[in-house]
C-alpha cells in the first residue's frame, strides 16, 4: 500500500494523488481527511495509462467549507 498527504488551505479545494511502484498497478484504494470537515471528499482510480490499462494510482478531490487546513491522504493498494 502506498500513501500521500497533503496540507489543504483553509476554505480551498485540494486535489492529491498517489502512484503504484514502477511495473504494479492500483487493484483499489481510497481517501480520508485528519480534522473536522465540512465539505466532501472523493476518491478515484487515476494516474495517467493507456485506455482499458489498470490504473497505475488513486486521485482524491477535497472541497472544503471549514475555515481550517484539512490534510487528505489518499492511498492505493498496489499489486503486480
């Protein structure tokens, strides 16, 4: 399993993405935030592949409506 976090501005929306290792690809995966939100957050299989490829990594999208930073991390479960 691979992981990123990344730091959000206050009130933003925040994109943050994570890649499988060289030759694996992504068989599932999600994403959370650490703090209180208020807003929404959403995952998705990404990275850039040819089409009908596994996908190589998960995408996340936060929108937030707090008047704090919110961290997203965004994981994949890798395999070859």
């Amino acid at each position: 399993m691979v992981t990123s976090t990344l730091a959000g501005g206050a009130g933003s929306g925040t994109f943050n993405q994570v890649l499988c290792p060289a030759g694996t690809f992504a068989t599932g995966g999600g994403a959370y935030t650490i703090g209180a939100v208020s807003g929404s957050i959403s995952s998705f299989p990404g990275g850039v592949r040819p089409i009908r490829s596994p996908p190589r990594g998960y995408q996340s999208q936060l929108s937030s409506n707090t008047g704090s930073n919110d961290n997203t991390v965004v994981f994949a479960i890798c395999r070859a």
